[in-house]
C-alpha cells in the first residue's frame, strides 16, 4: 500500500507516545507510522495493542544513539515528518545516574539530527518534545517562550542541552524544527514513577502517598489527550524555527493533589485524610513551580478542553479497572514497597 506521508515517532512505546501513536495511525491511515523505541522500564507491550496489527504501524526496536541503525532506517525510508520523544525521563533517576541522560537526552538527539538532515529524502517537519523544566524555577514569573533557560536538574539539563542541538539546525541549515515545552502530563498508561500514578499505585497497595520535604511544590497538569493535540496541530500549523510552550492554568500543589487522590480512591473522611500521607525527603534540588504561558499555541487556535476533574477521574478509573497493568514491572513495585519517594 502506498502512503502519502512516512512520520517517525521516537519513544513511541513510552506515555506520551504510545498515545500520540495510537491517535496518528487511527487518525491517518493514509499515513504511515513508524515507532522506534528501546522499550525500557517504562514501556508496557499493552500500550499499543491497539494498533499493532495496523497496515500502517510499523515497530523497530532499536537505540536511538545507534548511529548505524538510525541511518539506516532515514537511509531507506522516506521520512516524512520526526516526532522526537525518546528520552531517559525520570527526574529523581536522573540525580542517581545523569551519565545515561546526558546519553540518551543528549547523544540521542545529535544522531537523529544528523541523520535526518544527510537523508536523501528531505524531512519536512522535526518536532521536539521538551518540557517546561527547561525555564526552571518560576515562583512569581510567568515564562513565554523567550523567557531564558536555566535548567536546574540533570534531566532538565539534558533537554535543555538537546533544545540547543535542535536550534541550531534551524540556524545553520534551516532545517525545519520546532520545539514544544510542556507543563505535566498524566493520564491512563503513565509509568507509575510518576507523581500521579505513583501515588494511585500507593494507595492501592495500602501505602501512604509520600511527600517530598515540606517546602509548597506545586504543577501544572495537562490531561494526555489534551497534549497530543497540541502536538498534532504545531505539526499542522507551527511555523518552523518557533518553540511553542503546551500547558495549563490547572496548578496545583502536591500536597493537595495527594489529599484529592486519598478521597478519590480511599473515599475517607477529610478527618481521616493526612492519615494517608507520610513525609520523606525531598530531592537534592527541587523547583517549586513552572507556570507558563501558552499564548503562541493559542494563537495557533489551541485550547485543553479536559478539565482537572474530568481528566483525574478518566485517570483514577483507568488505574482502578487496570491494577494489573503495571505489575509485571517488579522493579518500581518493589521501589514503591519499600516507601521512598524515589
Ligand atoms: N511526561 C511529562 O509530563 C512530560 C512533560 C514534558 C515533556 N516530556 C517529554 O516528552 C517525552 C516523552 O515523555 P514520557 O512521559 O512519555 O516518557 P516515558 O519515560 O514514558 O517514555 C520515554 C520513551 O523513550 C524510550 N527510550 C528511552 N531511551 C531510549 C533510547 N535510547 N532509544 C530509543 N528509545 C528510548 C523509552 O523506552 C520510552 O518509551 C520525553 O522527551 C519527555 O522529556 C514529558
């Protein structure tokens, strides 16, 4: 079958991905996907087995800093359009072994760069996802897109790093980049190191959702569909060379988000609810907020249409009627029984 447009998703088995998969191949059959993803600990098989035995999705697994295998595949395959996701991304992690982020964040993103831009076929569109952590802490400041970037935690440092890599394609070659910075996402499917399934997971093992330090950290959460979206229309309409900030009003501060998800699960009284909570410490170095401003995207005609409560419910129930989802990954179970924060 002939498709008009070959698109490359990398981390394509990961949460965000595997929903931006499953929404490009549904959405455009005409389209071929093509996922290449090195499965880490993250990545459930269940996440896409809705679109695998699709004509138009193809697996590869493989390195994203295997030069020879990333050349490989842009040297006999017409890639269209980059959708670069594959990232070590685990920001506790990242203070215990940065080397692996700077590799992956870093390294990976210099071999796909270079391999899409000596291809015989042209890109037409390589999207970057980084993330808000890039600006750093903004505790009265809301950041724009030309606000400065000072990352503060070996993962953010790597993608920072990585934003500069992409940047300076457009600069020298203009090759078409665009770079988008995204507030928290959560939704069905995230690994549960993350701070909203990680906390569904405790609760459900009977386990106290752990705190970090006592300082007020708060997040802004956009629910994954509402993501994707924004992902699908900067490949639409963003104008290449620009970076586009993807988030939400909804901030809320961890504590609250942890005492929200105690009733929701636990359905305790507001008497009984810090009983579900435990204090431990807090990371080597934390940002208390990142509120962000996201004007450019809207102007694109950008909108999160899930709501706070909307989007936590779809999750809390997707964890509850999926309690198995996760659980042939031992190691973060086995984490999370021994109650770190980590
Ligand atoms: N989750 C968020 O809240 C958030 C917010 C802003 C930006 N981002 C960015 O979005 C992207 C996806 O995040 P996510 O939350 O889905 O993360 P995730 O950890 O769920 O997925 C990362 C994916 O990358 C893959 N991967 C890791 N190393 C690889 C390698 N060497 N080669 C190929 N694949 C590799 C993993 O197997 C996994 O599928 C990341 O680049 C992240 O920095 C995430």
């Amino acid at each position: 079958m002939d498709f008009n447009s070959t698109v490359l998703v990398t981390g394509g088995s990961g949460f965000i991905g595997s929903h931006l998969v499953c929404s490009l191949v549904t959405r455009h059959p005409d389209w071929r996907i093509i996922n290449l993803d090195i499965l880490d600990y993250c990545c459930s098989p269940r996440s896409l087995e809705s679109v695998e035995d699709r004509a138009n999705y193809t697996f590869i697994r493989g390195d994203v800093c295997n030069s020879q295998l990333v050349n490989h595949i842009f040297n006999t395959e017409n890639i269209d359009v980059i959708f670069h996701l594959a990232a070590k991304t685990h920001v506790e992690t990242s203070f215990e072994a940065p080397a692996s982020f700077q590799r992956v964040n870093i390294e990976g993103t210099k071999v796909l760069l270079a391999a899409a831009h000596q291809a015989p076929h042209q890109s037409q569109r390589f999207v970057y996802v980084s993330t808000d952590e890039v600006y750093g802490e903004g505790l009265d400041q809301v950041f724009d897109e030309s606000s400065p970037v000072r990352p503060s935690n070996p993962y953010s440092t790597t993608k920072a790093a990585a934003e500069y890599l992409v940047r300076s394609y457009w600069d020298k070659y203009k090759f078409p980049i665009i770079i988008t910075r995204s507030n928290n996402i959560y939704g069905p499917r995230q690994y549960t190191e993350k701070v909203i399934p990680k906390f569904l997971t405790l609760l459900q093992m009977n386990k106290k959702c752990t705190i970090q330090g006592t300082l007020p950290k708060s997040r802004h959460f956009l629910f994954v569909d509402d993501a994707i979206n924004a992902l699908r229309l900067v490949l639409e309409k963003g104008i290449v060379g620009e970076i586009y900030n993807v988030g939400t009003s909804c901030e809320i501060l961890i504590m609250q988000l942890a005492k929200e998800l105690v009733k929701m699960v636990k359905n305790v009284p507001d008497s009984e609810v810090n009983d579900w909570l435990e204090f431990v410490p807090d990371r080597p170095c934390v940002d208390l907020r990142y509120p962000i401003s996201c004007e450019k995207l809207q102007q694109l005609g950008w909108r999160a249409d899930v709501s706070w409560t909307e989007g936590i419910r779809q999750t809390v129930k997707w964890y509850q009627d999926n309690a198995d989802f996760w659980s042939d990954q031992e190691p973060i179970r086995s984490k999370l029984e021994k109650v770190t924060n980590k």
